[in-house]
C-alpha cells in the first residue's frame, strides 16, 4: 500500500480531498459572480490573484510557524479561518445583500488563512509517512489533490445551474467544515521535530539560500516562475471565455471546470508512471513547454468543444509538471529547511497574481483571447531559453544538475 500503509496518511488525505474540493468550488463561484456582476476580466482576475497575493508577506511567517509548532494544528486555524470566509459570504449571498467588493474581500481573508497554513500543509505530508515513502507519499497526495479539480466543478456547476451560487458557497462551506475533526487524529511519524529554529528573517533566508546554491532547486524555482507567470494564468480567464467568448453560462464555465479536472487526473496518474522513468529535468521542462503552447490553442479557439478537448489536453501536460516539481523540490531540501523552502516556494506561488492582474489589465483593452495568448507564448520562449541555459552550464558546473 505504500504510504496508505499509514493511518495518519489516508486521514490526512481524506480531509485535504475535502479542504480541496471546497476551496476550489469556492475559487468557482466567486469567478462566476463577479463576471456576472461585472462582466469585467481585470476584476474576475482579482479573485484568484487576491486568494494568493498573501503569500507575498505572509508566507514567510507560514513558514516560521511551520518550523516551530504543531502542524497540525496550524492548518486546523487555517481551515477555521477558510470556514468563515465561506459562510460569510454565503449568508450574504443567500439574504441578497453580496457585493462585488463582499466577494474580494472574503478572498482576501481566504488567502490570508491558507497562507499562513500552506507551509504546514505541505510539510505534513511527509510527516506522516516514513522517510523511504516521502516521495511517494508526495506523489500520492498530489493525485488526490487533482481529483479536486473534478469533484469541485461537478458539485457546484450542478448547484449553480440548479439552487444558484448562494448554495454553492453554503455546501463548499459544509464541506470544508467535515475536515475540522480529522486533524485530531493524525499522529506525525516522520522527523519533523528534527527542524532547526530560527526567527521569520532567519528562516526566509535559509530558505533562499538553500534555493540559490543548490543548483537543481535553482532552475526548478525558475521554471515555476515562468509557468505561473505566463501559463497558468489562464484559470482567472474562464468565466470571461465560458460566458463573454463562447456564451455558455454557468454550464460552460462548470464543463471548463470540469475538463481541467479530467486532465488534471489523467495528468496525475501519467505522472506517478514517470517517476523513476524521466528524469526530472525532461519532465518538467517537456510538460511546462506543451502546457503553455497548448493554452495558446485554448486561447485562440471559439469552437465550444474544441476548447473543451484543448482544456483537457493542456490540464494533462501541466499536472505532471507541477507534481514533479513539487515532488522534486521537497526531497531535494533538507530534511531541516524543508519547511523553509517550502514557505519560499509558497512566495513564489503567490506571484501568479502579479501575472493574473497583467492579463487582465490586457485583456480589458485587446480581449481575453489575443491576452491569454500573447501570455503564453512569452512563456513558451522563456522556458526553451531556461531549457537551453541549463543544459550549457550543466556540462561545465555541478554533476548534480540533471540535463533537460
């Protein structure tokens, strides 16, 4: 069974595939409500981007508090926090009172709460497995992650074409309530107690110096610069294509939805086959560069169901370039700055929105398409330079830096 072997894993998966599942069917609804308040990308691009702006500033305490106290509790805070931002703004909703500004601001309290717990979150999953398993459980847990991205846009795209969006956030807000009493049950078994303490500065900078001198965590970072940057944007443009360009309301955004979770697994499940097979580097640099040229054709395509089958496609080259690189990155840090690259990769995450705010600025002036476009072959330049770049300096510095 592998890392399953564990109880504390399966209980630790079970309630991240509900955390999941209600954090994205929120992330939903809250695109859908504001483009039909709005009919604005620059202000539907503000949603996601303000759920990960935090990271930005909050992510180095996230990672401070990783390292010094209980883990589990941290997230159980944080999903205590989510919790709220749900239900509060599923009250509004429901007694007709929710305003654009009511949605952004409850995902900025959504954003502020997942990035404090983010570094714990992730850290746990090898806290609960021994040290052989880190790497699948890594693996593992990242498949599961993915089923998310189908169970969410089924659960609320059926409720947003039947009760409505004020339903949708409530049972989101439910379900994210289930998870509260699994974190009492979980029982760390891994090393995270051997953790070297240190103060938010200390710890921030140990993880970018670590980063920094380790070469295949360096390009590692830098690839997922560019793929959040210039690729995976393209998430904050659905409600714009699902309802402005291909006119298919709720249904359609709930079918984009759902075909990234489609691709997402099949996507996940190639990727578990890989590992072991592909080097690190050939992957990631080989999914990175087929999601963003795939996203193009996403991009430019007013065929409802070509779009859907590119969505799919592309969702199938990202997810094994993600997983790999999470993966990748959490076993080649130290066992004892783990939590520290973590928060410094989750800082790194959190610069998507710098990228999402400049597509959607973009986009209100040339339109959502030749914008997303335009993106994503920036970002396929930029990944073959990386890609070349790597592959030159690798013949004449480190042995430890895997060709692409």
């Amino acid at each position: 069974m592998g890392p399953f072997a564990s109880g504390s894993f399966r209980l630790y998966s079970l309630a991240q595939l509900l955390s999941f599942t209600a954090l994205v069917g929120q992330m939903i609804v809250r695109g859908f409500m504001v483009e039909q308040q709005t009919g604005s990308p620059f202000l539907v691009s503000l949603v996601p981007s303000l759920h990960l702006l935090p990271g930005l500033v909050i992510g180095p305490a996230g990672g401070f508090l990783a390292d010094r106290f209980d883990r589990r509790m941290i997230v159980f805070y944080g999903e205590i926090m989510l919790v709220i931002a749900y239900l509060s703004l599923a009250v509004l909703s429901l007694s007709n009172q929710v305003q654009t500004w009511h949605i952004l601001a409850t995902t900025l309290l959504m954003g502020i709460a997942y990035s404090l717990a983010s570094p714990s979150r992730q850290s746990l999953i090898v806290d609960t497995v021994p040290k052989n398993l880190e790497r699948r459980a890594v693996g593992s847990y990242m498949l599961i992650m993915h089923i998310t991205l189908l169970l969410a846009p089924a659960i609320v795209g059926y409720l947003l074409m039947g009760p409505g969006a004020p339903w949708a956030l409530m049972v989101t807000g439910i379900i994210a309530i289930s998870t509260l009493p699994f974190y009492f049950r979980i029982r760390v078994i891994g090393s995270a107690a051997e953790v070297i303490r240190s103060n938010i500065i200390e710890s921030t900078k140990a993880g970018f110096r670590e980063i920094v001198t380790n070469p295949d965590l360096r390009w590692m970072f830098v690839i997922l610069i560019i793929v959040l940057l210039f690729a995976n944007t393209w998430g904050a443009t659905f409600p714009r294509l699902a309802i402005g360009v291909l006119d298919r309301g709720a249904g359609g955004l709930a079918a984009i939805g759902l075909a990234v979770g489609i691709g997402a697994i099949i996507g996940a499940i190639a990727s578990l086959w890989f590992e072991g097979r592909v080097s690190d580097a050939r992957l990631q640099f080989g999914a990175a560069l087929l999601f963003a040229i795939l996203i193009i054709g996403v991009a430019l395509s007013n065929s409802y169901l070509l779009t859907l089958l590119l969505t799919v496609a592309a969702s199938t080259a990202g997810a094994p370039f993600f997983i790999n690189n999470m993966i990748a990155s959490q076993v080649a840090s130290p066992n004892e700055r783990r939590a520290s690259v973590i928060s410094v990769r989750y800082i790194v995450l959190s610069t998507q929105p710098i990228g999402m705010i400049l597509l959607g600025a973009v986009a209100e002036s040339v339109g959502v398409q030749f914008a997303l476009a335009g993106s994503s072959f920036i970002g396929v330049v930029l990944i073959l330079a990386l890609a070349i770049s790597v592959k030159m300096s690798s013949r004449n510095t480190s042995p430890n830096v895997t060709q692409p």
